[in-house]
C-alpha cells in the first residue's frame, strides 16, 4: 500500500525554503491570496530554472509537495525529499505509485505542485503533458496557475548556476479555476479538451503576471 506523502514534512519543507528563498534573494509575491485556504489544489508552474521549485516552497501560503523527477533523489538528498513530503516520479512510464501518492495528497486535501511542462524549458507553457489534466479532472481539485519571473534571466556571479544572490523574484499566483467541462467525464476526449482550456488558462495568466511585473 502506497503512503500518502506526510503533510507535516511538506510544513518543514516550506519553513526551510521560507529560511533560504528569502535569505539568499529576494522574492516579490502577488496574488498569494487567490490560492485557496483549504481543501485539494494543484499549483500549475512554469519551469525555467531549477530553483523554481525550491522558490514556490518557500513563498506559497500552504505547504506543497511537489511531482519531482526521480533523478533527483540521489545520494542524501533522497531521504531528504521524501521527508519533507515530495512525491518522486519515474517520467520514464505510467509510475501508479507517484500516480496514487499524488492523488492521495489531493484526497487529504493537500496541495500538489506540478511543472505540466514536465521538463526545464522556456518556462512559457508551450508544451504540456495529459497529467495536470489527469490529475484535476480525477481529483477535481482546482487548479491555481503560478509564474516564476527572474530566476532564469542571468546566471550568478559566485554560483553559475544559481541566480544571481539578492536579485529579485517574481511569484505570481493566478484565479483558481477548473479543468473539466462539468461532466465528472475521464475519458481521452475529455482530457485533451481539459488539457487545451488549461494551457489557454496557464498561457494568459503567463502573459498578465509578465505584464503586472514588467518582466
């Protein structure tokens, strides 16, 4: 049987990246209100930089386990992840095990972080998996779009492949909103049509958090 990701890991998750998003630079967060208070949500995020993850922890109002690949649990840092409450994913197939833990954390309503362009890349929503759609429309958990500005723009001084230390973030939570029709329908049409409003959904909220921060 397949554990549900502990809630209270994903809490010491966020006071550690609370700690360390606002030690080492210097996040601006609009909208975080909008996120729901309670119950199932899926934050939708934008993926141009590996410390995009670490950032949305650390300035999200809720504490969030996020879908991580499962690469990244190596050596310490895999026990590491679990503790704190993140869901390890093989992209490689259909992993049921990180499937049943994500849904779990919605079950137990929980709040579920997912990059639906499933890899690092433009960070602009170009391309997403039939996942997030899976996820919602199974779930019925609302979806809250976010964008990550700043973090891929110029590489550290000190630290290449970090940004630069004390540079500005911008963290833009957008309106929640559903991905299915009304329906409660799971089949492939379903999800293609449900995959399509949510890029529609992801790509304006993109385009209005560039704007509202003149990034």
């Amino acid at each position: 049987m397949t554990e549900t990701p502990s809630l209270k890991g994903a809490a010491i998750g966020r006071r550690i990246g609370i700690g360390l998003m606002y030690g080492l630079w210097r996040p601006r967060v609009l909208g975080a209100w909008k996120v729901p208070a309670a119950g199932p949500v899926i934050l939708a995020v934008n993926h141009s930089h590996n410390i995009d993850g670490p950032m949305l922890m650390g300035t999200a109002p809720r504490p969030v386990h996020f879908l991580i690949k499962k690469e990244a649990f190596v050596g310490p840092l895999g026990p590491f992840l679990e503790g704190i409450g993140q869901v390890k994913v093989d992209r490689t197939g259909t992993d049921r095990t990180a499937v049943t833990s994500a849904l779990g954390v919605l079950a137990d309503g929980g709040v579920l972080g997912i990059f639906p362009e499933g890899t690092r890349g433009e960070g602009d929503f170009a391309s997403l998996r039939a996942g997030l759609a899976y996820f919602a429309v199974r779930s019925g958990a609302a979806i809250v779009p976010v964008a990550v500005l700043g973090s891929s723009e110029r590489p550290g001084r000190l630290v290449k492949a970090l940004p630069p230390l004390r540079s500005r973030m911008d963290i833009v939570f957008g309106d929640p909103f559903r991905a299915g029709d009304g329906s409660g329908r799971r089949t492939r049409t379903a999800l293609d049509e449900a995959t399509v409003r949510i890029q529609d959904r992801l790509t304006a909220h993109l385009a209005e958090a560039r704007r509202l921060t003149g990034r």
